[in-house]
DNA sequence: CTGAAAGCGCTTACAG
DNA sequence: CTGAAAGCGCTTACAG
C-alpha cells in the first residue's frame, strides 16, 4: 500500500557516496564539511527525503523522546506545565509523547507501559487521584528510563521532584485569611497519599494552630478537589449552626464549589464568607467574585521539569542523588477573600 | 549506560522455543493455542519483557499510531478533541502523539515534519490561524500518511473533513440575536482563509441579509477571536455616535473580551449590548452574566475524526471519495443574550 | 502448528 | 576524510 520510501542509500546512489557519509552529513558529524552538509541536505530535500525515527532509535538505543504524563491537559496548571516542558524539550531538540491519566490509576499504568515500548528516555509525571503504589513507577526505572516527578509525587520511591512548597503556600493563604478577620476556616483538600496535598493539609494547620484559632473535625475535609465535591460539602458545612467563615481550597475547583453552595443560599462574599483556592486557572479572574488562589507558575515548574532530565540525567551515567527543587508560588488576592478589594470595587 | 533489553529471543531460550513463535504469541496470532498464548505471556511478565515499538514499527512499516496537531491543547474545545479522539484511539488499540502548533503556521510545519519521521499512519489535524498554504499537508499525503482535518480545515486539499455546520450555526445564532430585538449587531470573526470563519461569517451575513438588517462596513470584523482583539475592538466600536446592540462572536474569546469592554464602561448586559460566543469553553457558564454560545459537540467531533480514519482509510487501499462530515452542533442561551433569562435571574 | 531466515532503515565502531 | 559491515528487535512470508 505505501510507495517505497528514500533511504539513505537513495541518497547515497543518488550522491555516488556512501550511505554512512550520508548518515554523518545528515546528522551534522563534525568530520564532513559544510559544503558536502548542504549538498547531501539539497539532495535529501529534493528527493523528499525523510528521516525515519524508528530505525534510529533502534540503532541507537535512544529515542531523544520525553514521555509526559498528566492527570488532565485542560487543566489550566497541567497545560501550562506541558507548555512549559514542550519549550525546553524543542531547545533541546526532543520530542514529546503526552499522556493523560485522567485521574485513572488503571490508565496511568497504561501510558506508563505504552512509554516504556515506545523507548522514551524520560517519564515526567504528576500523578493520578487515585495512585497510592509506585511500582509502575519503579518499573521505569528498571528499564534504566529516567524519572522526573513535578506537582504531585509519590515519596517511595527515588527520583528527582519539581514542585512547589506546598505547605508554605498553604501556610501563607491560611494567614491571609485570618489577617482577614475570618476565624472559623475549613480546607477543602485532597488524599492524604498525594504529598502536595497532605503538605497543603498540614501548611493549613500549622497556621490554625500558631493563630490559635480552633479547627473542628469536620472543617478539615480529604476529598473536596472538583467543583461537585466541593459544592456538596459546602453546603453541607453552611447547614451547621456555627458554618465556616472562611474555605481555603486545595484546589480552584473545589472553591468554585464553594463559590456555588454559598451563592444559592445568598450568602455574601467576602463578607460572610471568605475563599481562597490553588492553582490560579483561568477562570479564578473571570468569575465573580473574583476568586483568590495560588499561582504556581506552572509554565516555569514545566520548564524545570524538563531541565532536570537536560541537566542532570542526559548522558549521565552516575546520577548525583535526586533532589526536590521547589518553583516558588504566589499568592494572588482577588475579592473572594479581600473586604479591602471588595469595598474598593463597589466604589468605583 | 543502559542494561541490556528482554528480546523475544530471551524468552524463546527460557521457554525452549523459537522467537517465531514468541512474537506470534504475543501477538494473539491464531495458530497459537491459548495454553500457549498465555504461558509466553507468563513468561514475559516474569522476566519483565517490554515490546519495542520502534522494531516492530521498522519491520512492519506502520507504527499503529495516529499524530494530532490542534492549535492549543489547553482550549476546552481542543481538550475535549483530543478526549475524544484518545478514547476511538485506546478503542482501537492506537497510540497517539499530541502536538500543539500554539497558532504558528513555523511550528506547525515542524509538528508535521516530526510526526512523518515518526512514522504515524495518520494526522489529524485542526490548522493554525496563521495556517494559508497547504504544501505542508500535500506532503503529508505523498508520505502515504493518510490526513483528516478536523473544525478548522484548508479546502485546497484532498482530505476528509470533520466539523459542524458553521454557516447555519452562524445564523442560528445571529437570528436568535435578532429574535431578541437587537438590530444594529456586529460580527467579531477569524482570518477568512480558514473556512469555518469565512462560514461564520456567511451565515451571519445570511442572517441579517435575511432579516433586512443594514451591517455596517465596520461592524464585521476580521480578527477578533482573542480576548485581547476582542476587547480593543469593541472598545472602538462601543464609542461610535451608532454602537452595536450586540455582537456575535465566532470564539468565546473575542465574546469575553468584548464583555470586559462593555463592563468597563458600565454598559448593561443583555439589556444595552446582548452577545453570543462560539464553542462552550468552560469559562462561558461561570461568568457573570453568563454567555450563550454554540455548543461544538467537540469531544463527539473529535471521535468522528478519528472514526474516519479506523472506519474509511485503515488498509483501504482504494480510499473512497474524501467527505465532509458534519456534527450538530446547540445554540445555548444564556443571560449575556437573553432578556427574558435575565429578568427570571432577577426576580428569582 | 513450528522454525529459520530475511530484512525494515538507520548509526557507529572499525578499518583504511 | 570515507566506506563496508554489523546489528538494533522485531515480524512475516516461506517452508516443513
């Protein structure tokens, strides 16, 4: 069904020279001269000439080719991410397999197996909701694939980590919600066996605790990362005699929950209810109020991942001990959390 | 650097067969019986045996993936492709390379040259706006590549064609507009070249020609779609003596942006300017007022376009006639259009 | 049902 | 600087 492709030894007949040479001058080896370069590349453009990958990579063992794997690519953070590893990857002249776990553990095991035969050289990978084991992730690392964790990690098991310092962040948007006045405050966080969400948990504690203000069981909640969970457990928590005055959400998305439950019921925001979420996705500015959240400069973390693999791993055959490298995050104050913000905007 | 790789003819030793039969079983060929079939795959799992693709790709001369290049992967309506496209490929037994050509026509072309090095049995592809020529997807073709482009589509080439109706959802649309009362409405359109936006606007034009209505030379416009373009647009045409009483725009973009405009100065939405948007990114249902748009059935589409190719082009070798196939797309009616919603809103 | 052998298109030591 | 040759790991006609 396919015409016969150009090969090298197309070229090579074509050129009356040898295949290899062609390999070399194609390839820019350094003992061709420019004049042969340019010649062999006219001849390879004139003759449609394609290189073919596969062949390479078999030959060489190495595909120049980077997995990634993400929970979701319309998350505004994992696109921004991809955006950013995609831009390094290009400098560097790798390509790029995106996967998408959808949050489904079963189908993280899936891409990372369809990663492994496809000979990617690295796996950068945030992890699903739902993983709790890394043996897939140990299995990469068998097949001597290296292995870059970025946002959410997993702790067993050694590879170097990108993400931000979640438990400061989350320390940092606490206290700006009690610098607000707000006294009874509820997170709305994720599994405790995803660590940037468990450091989250306990950055909101550690705040709480050095205020000295109470936190009653109930307001600490574990799985209140979508827009659904969110708005259930909201309105839930708005039913008690003594309701939250203020959420910090681990996530834009359980705070748009919140955002939701508190609308139906009129209440006021900021004034009677204060909201801060994680991740500064598109719609936090869009919506009203305004919501504030954490921005993780997701494209710079991206650009780290991959830097990691550029810098430290790539042709490295004693890799210095994995390290976490942190991507400083920023507190953005919109009007879901600020009376200052909100007055201001209602005079104007 | 890397140990050495599990290859069938390691598990042909430990299983005292040949590596014939091993791949064969691995495969699910039909001579092999299932005892078979499952003690090599036994086998193989044992001693952590991993397929290489890119072998098997170089001896078969298909690699039983497909590439996709769309603009943004992180546009909801391109995420929702994609989601749909993955789950026709995973059903089929495909992989899939992502790429993103970030709405340059360079970097496009560079997505091309990668994925036909790659190997891939198909491209779908949704163009750059920057996107004129077709050179780059002609190639595509004479590589034995088989192409479908999906939404936005070049007609200067043989390919089959996966999208809506633009032209009557246009005029849907405009006429729900004029059904509304407005009358002095403006268009906020894409570059001409690509035919969904030429369609938009033909079907607005059709609308208001239908309708009697007089269409300003300045109130179409070519290059609206972003939020940037939009709100500058509509900042100059909202200082007119005769500013439009809404605006239909072809991306949700352009719409947003034309809203921060109207806010900005303090004009009434839907009362003094009614707006529609074109294909339900997230944003669009949580802004407020919220904005009708047109609902592109984009996860659906991105299932037809991988259709094409598993069900008219995979080993056809006489393909049949290229076709456009066209998906419904909704109108939904929001409050950014609708005076009728609005006032329920209020009094509710 | 089973195996020996060829070959996909490249790269790269090795030799000159 | 240039070339002949081997081999990456698989699949698949071909033969039995």
């Amino acid at each position: 069904m396919k015409g016969k492709r150009v090969t090298i030894y197309d070229l090579a007949t074509a050129l009356g020279i040898s295949a290899s040479y062609v390999s070399r001058a194609l390839n820019d080896h350094p003992s061709i001269s420019d004049k042969m370069k340019s010649l062999v590349k006219a001849k390879a453009a004139e003759l449609n000439y394609k290189h073919n990958s596969h062949a390479a990579n078999l030959r060489r063992g190495s595909s120049r080719t980077i997995g990634v794997i993400v929970p979701k690519i319309n998350e505004n953070f994992f696109a921004q991410a991809i955006a950013g590893i995609e831009e390094v990857c290009a400098a560097n002249d790798h390509s790029l397999i995106i996967c998408q776990s959808d949050e489904s553990f079963k189908k993280e095991q899936i891409a990372v197996e369809t990663l492994i035969s496809k000979n990617v050289d690295c796996i950068l990978i945030s992890v699903s909701l739902e993983t709790k084991t890394s043996g897939h992730l140990q299995e990469i690392l068998q097949h001597h694939i290296r292995l870059v964790q970025f946002d959410r990690y997993l702790r067993d098991i050694e590879s170097f980590i990108v993400t931000n310092d979640n438990r400061r962040s989350a320390y940092d948007a606490t206290w700006h919600l009690i610098n607000q006045g707000y006294q009874r405050i509820a997170f709305f966080g994720g599994p405790d066996h995803i660590a940037i969400f468990k450091d989250r948990k306990e950055g909101f504690l550690d705040a709480m605790r050095e205020a000295r203000l109470p936190v009653p069981y109930d307001f600490v909640v574990e799985n209140a990362l979508s827009k659904e969970a969110g708005a259930r457990i909201a309105s839930q928590l708005l039913e008690l005699k003594e309701p939250p005055q203020a959420v910090f959400a681990a996530s834009d998305y359980g705070a748009l929950g919140a955002m939701q439950a508190s609308r139906l019921r009129n209440i006021k925001m900021p004034g009677e209810l204060g909201l801060i979420g994680f991740a500064n996705e598109e719609f936090t500015e869009l919506i009203q109020p305004a919501l504030s959240t954490v921005d993780q400069k997701s494209k710079e973390l991206g650009r780290c991942a991959a830097n990691v693999y550029f810098t430290k791993l790539l042709d490295k055959k004693i890799t210095e001990k994995p390290s976490v490298q942190i991507i400083d995050s920023e507190i953005i104050i919109r009007e879901s959390s600020s009376v200052a913000i909100q007055q201001n905007m209602t005079h104007s």
